[in-house]
C-alpha cells in the first residue's frame, strides 16, 4: 500500500515531506505536490515528488489520480483546488479511501459561497458538502473548526487532530532568541500575517489610531495574500494614518530572516476572522510577545478556552494606555511557550498522525483532543 500525499507547494509542505521520510518508512509515502506557474519553488525534487502544474496540467493530473491503485490511499492536505473536487465528487471509490486534513481557507470559503449569486459557487459548495459528509476520514489542526464544518455542512462524521511541524522550527527560534535586541523605547507592532482581506487591516488601524502619535512602528507582513488593489489599500490607510510609523513588507523572507525581523515585535495583533497565523502566533509566544486575537473566532477557543493561553481580546485594545499595550507577566509567557512547545514536540506530533498512517480505513472513533 502506498499513502499518496497531495499538497500545494509551500514551506509547509516541504517541512512536512522531511517530517514523514524522517519519522515513517520514506518508501510508502508518495508526494504530490502541486505548483503554479511562476510561483516560487519551496518543495525540492527527490524520487518520493511528483509535481504537477496544476494550472496547465490540470487533464494530467486528473489522470494521475485515476491510475492510483485501489489498495493505495490519499491524504489531500487542505482542499483548495478544484480539480481534487472534482476528482472527489465524481468517483467516490477515490473519495472512500481518502483523508482530507483542513487548512482552513478551505472550510471558509463556505462565507464566500454562502453569499454568493453565482451557480458555479453554489454547486462547487455543494459538492465539498458531499464530500466532507463522505470522505473516509477528516483531520484538523484546528480542532474548533470542527465544529464550524458540522454546522455548516451537517457533517456527523467524527474528525482527528493533526498537528504540522512549523516553518519556523527550535533553531529559527533560538537564532531570533539570540537576535532579540534589548529594552528599546520604540514599540514594535505586528499586524496580521499577509495581505489577506480577512486580516481585517483597516479595522485594525482604526483601533491603533489613537497611538499615531506614540512611539511606536508598525510591521505589517503583505508578501502574499489577495489582489494587488486591496494590498495597496492597506498600505496607502496604513501610511496615511501611522506616516513613517507604518512598514509593509512586501517581499518574501526566507525563514532565517523572518526570525531575526521577528526578533524585534514586543506586541503581535492578529485581527483576523479565520483560523489562520498559526506559525506567528507560535513564533510570537515563543518570543514573548503579548499577542492580540479576536473573540469571535475558533482559535480564541483552541488557544485561550481550551488550551489556557494568555491572549488579550483585539477589542481590549480600545481601551488601553500605550503602557499597556505591551505589557505582559512572566507567568503568562511561560505558559504560553508550554503550550506552543508541546505542539512542536516531534513526539507529539507522530502521535497525531499515526491513527492516520497506519490503519487502511479508520473506524470512526473518538475526536483527538488536544492533549489527551
């Protein structure tokens, strides 16, 4: 039996191809990863990758798919593209011996869809429906998301916790550790992780405006994301209100330079309404940064009501002195970092994935909690 993974090419794939040939047997794992023109190349060639234009290709990889065996399995890490639905939907001996692991743009897509007039929206949602109701098996790394997939999709189906290794692994944090500068007057703010609408910026400046005229320098990461107008929308807001407080960054840093920018952040603010930021907000506890979240979303419930993290409320914000805004006890990093420790321990991390890897089909059993 051979375990197909599919993945869009990205540090997290990469990261993940050296977690399985360095933790299972490398010759049951085959990698299809999955590339667009001109974008940048993170996953390298080996004998275990097959890759696949998917934008140009996209007849050969449907062919792929149909020629894999019948004893063979699929992992499709995040459900982006719309060939794998297909592909999904139309042959449901495929879809019987997959696992589809949740990325979370994937599930949330459903709010656009939701909305939308257009037909192809409306089946392509009630095709994903289909097949998160028949999959063989679903993961999430956000278990709190689980529950947003049973309302909207009236899925019954019980799920599994899996947990990715992280871009930014122990020898990144200890570099961006060592780079920490020391007490400086300056506050340094980062504010969300990309140029994605759902970071909520403009919302996120309005509540910061009150400190325009503070020390302050606000970073905010734009190198990937929506379109180019609403990136420059957030810089030119950002600039008109913050002048030469505000930084966009709009170039792709290698994980190396990321840790050491990183090193510099005394507060991050993620004002987004998704899961997403994951590898900041890990980064950023494990930094000691005081770290901002929304209420209102499924990873204030994974990391503050379940997990017992020490994250503040984005609307607390409103509401503070400057003095405030960065404050935060040793008690409350030190719990933050054994939360995030935990999640990095390669242990850990093998035990979520082996009820996946190891069984032909999984019965359903109980959800994973993190932690148990």
């Amino acid at each position: 039996m051979t375990i197909y993974h599919f993945l869009i090419d990205s540090t997290y794939a990469s990261d993940f191809i050296d977690f399985i040939c360095d933790n299972y047997q490398e010759e049951s794992h085959k990698f299809v990863v999955l590339t667009f023109l001109n974008e940048r190349e993170c996953v390298k060639n080996n004998k275990n990758i097959d890759k696949i234009d998917i934008l140009y290709k996209n007849r050969q990889f449907i062919k792929y798919l149909l020629r894999i065996k019948r004893n063979d399995r699929l992992i499709i890490h995040g459900l982006f593209n719309k060939w794998v639905v297909y592909a999904l939907f139309f042959k449901r001996q495929l879809l019987k011996r997959s696992t589809i692991v949740m990325w979370g743009a994937d599930l949330y897509i459903h709010r656009t869809y939701s909305k939308s007039k257009k037909l192809r929206d409306k089946i392509m949602d009630f095709m994903r429906g289909h097949i998160f109701k028949n999959v063989n098996t679903l993961g999430f790394d956000m278990p709190t998301d689980y529950q947003l997939m049973k309302d909207w999709y009236k899925v019954t189906r019980r799920a599994f916790f899996i947990t990715y290794p992280q871009p930014i692994n122990k020898e990144l944090i200890d570099l961006a550790l060592k780079a920490k500068s020391k007490a400086s007057s300056t506050i340094n703010i980062l504010l969300g992780n990309s140029a994605s609408k759902e970071n909520n910026h403009i919302e996120a400046f309005e509540i910061l405006s009150k400190y325009s005229d503070e020390n302050i320098k606000i970073h905010c990461p734009l190198s990937y994301g929506d379109t180019e107008d609403y990136k420059k929308t957030v810089i030119e807001k950002g600039k008109s209100i913050f002048k030469d407080k505000f930084e966009p960054i709009t170039n792709f840093m290698t994980p190396e330079e990321y840790a050491k920018f990183f090193s510099k952040m005394n507060v991050a603010i993620f004002n987004n309404n998704r899961q997403q930021a994951m590898g900041n907000i890990t980064l950023a506890s494990f930094l000691g940064c005081k770290v901002y979240l929304r209420q209102d979303t499924t990873m204030w419930r994974q990391y503050v009501e379940n997990g017992g993290c020490h994250f503040f409320p984005v609307e607390r914000i409103k509401e503070q002195e400057i003095d405030e805004l960065k404050f935060i006890d040793n008690e409350s990093i030190d719990i933050n970092k054994k939360y995030f420790e935990k999640l990095q321990d390669k242990d850990f991390m093998k035990k979520t994935w082996n009820p996946l890897l190891y069984q032909n089909s999984i019965e359903q059993g109980d959800f994973i909690n993190y932690g148990k």
